[in-house]
C-alpha cells in the first residue's frame, strides 16, 4: 500500500510540483491550497505525513498545526517556512511539527526528510502503526509480510499468511470455520469447512515450535481462537 501525503500549500505552482515529485517516488497525495481545506481533508482521509505551508490565507499553518495536534500527536508534520521566519519555526516545533524545510529548497533534501520522518513515525508508535499487528510473542506486519514470534522470523505460505493475519486482527474472539473460509478462501468457496483445521494445523507446527505457550485454541464443535495458554510442564 502507497504511503499518503498531504500538501497543504497557497501556491499553485510549488504544490503541483510537490505532487509530481512525490507521485514519481511511488507516494499518493492529496492538495488543498487553504487552511480551512488543508483541515478538511486532513479529517477526512488517513495520511502518512502533512507537508503544511505556514503563510495559509485565513486559517494559518500554524493553527492548522494546532487543531492537529490538539486531536492527535501520530501523524508527522514538516513546515514548509519562509527564509527568515525563525520565530515561526520555533513556533511550530513548539506545537509538535516534527520538521522543517526553508524555502526554496532542494526537492532530495525534503525527500530525505520525508523519509525520515515517516520512518521515524512508525518506530515510535511501533503498535500504533496501522500495518503492524501483535498478540502476545508474535507479531505480523503487512506492508512487509514479516511474521516473527519472540525475535524469530516465521515463514509462511500466502494461504497461511491470510489466515494468521485474520486471527491475529481477532484476538480473543472465536471465530467460526465458516467465518475463517468467507474472509480467507472467500465467499465463493464451496469446498470443505475441513481445509481450516488443515491451514491450522499448519500454522500451529510453524509458530508454535520450541515455545512455551500455544496461541491458537479450537473451540470444540465451533472454531479457533487466537488466545495464549502456557504449555503444562
């Protein structure tokens, strides 16, 4: 999945080619040239990073920046800033703007801190990040399909991946064979119910090995649930 930037900057001319730049390194973006739009669209969709202009027309980047942060501290922000406004650079890091960049500018250098500041950002809200999914010793992400539990990386097939990934957004909740097949195999698939208790069979061979607890229990007579239970000595 593309990661998201938003632009939020008066000048036609530099947003647009802030858009082509982002796009041909491989991220989505959106545009609003106000303030007032900038929020809207912030609200409305989900976005890796903001790239917000502080000279808005009306709402000013640094209001923007304050109802930002006055509902969420997650979402990276870099200030796009004039020459010599160095008070409003303090300013907006004071509000929780993870960067800056002075105008004009070089398009490698605000890349390089786009990245960084991206990756900065899912470090440091490792659960937060809508990618990444954990219960207990074992955790998956899905941007990079790693699956590890205590440190080790377990391999699995497409099939499996699926069907791990599914327990694992339903931690503590029974789901039943019929549940596992509609949001696995699909809702068209008119084999047997059985193939589940295969794939689980499976998984349980993979994760389970050398460890101290099993993670997915059979609920006789409905399903599975992905639930811990220390190993009896």
């Amino acid at each position: 999945m593309k990661e998201r930037i938003l632009i939020i900057e008066d000048e036609e001319n530099i947003a647009r080619v802030l858009q082509l730049e982002l796009e041909f390194e491989g991220y989505e973006t959106g545009i609003a040239h106000t303030g007032t739009d900038g929020l809207i669209k912030y609200r409305e969709q989900g976005w890796n990073l903001i790239l917000l202009d502080l000279m808005l027309p009306g709402l000013n980047g640094l209001d923007v920046l304050r109802r930002i942060r006055a509902t969420e501290n997650e979402t990276p922000v870099i200030l796009l800033t004039a020459k010599d406004d160095m008070e409003d650079k303090v300013a907006g890091l004071d509000l929780g703007a993870n960067d800056y960049v002075t105008k004009p500018f070089e398009i490698e250098e605000l890349l390089a801190r786009i990245r960084s500041a991206i990756r900065f950002s899912k470090v440091s809200v490792h659960g937060k990040d809508e990618f990444f999914h954990e219960f207990a010793s074992l955790s998956i992400h899905e941007q990079t399909r790693e699956v590890k539990r205590n440190g080790r990386s377990i391999d699995l097939t497409p099939r499996e991946y699926d069907l791990m990934l599914h327990l694992l957004k339903h931690p503590n909740q029974v789901l039943s064979r019929e549940q596992l097949l509609d949001a696995v195999w699909g809702y068209d698939y008119y084999g047997d119910t059985n193939v589940v208790d295969v794939y689980i069979r499976y998984i349980r061979k993979k994760i389970d090995a050398g460890e101290k607890s099993t993670l997915i229990q059979t609920v006789r007579g409905v399903g599975y649930v992905l639930k811990e239970q220390v190993n009896e000595a």
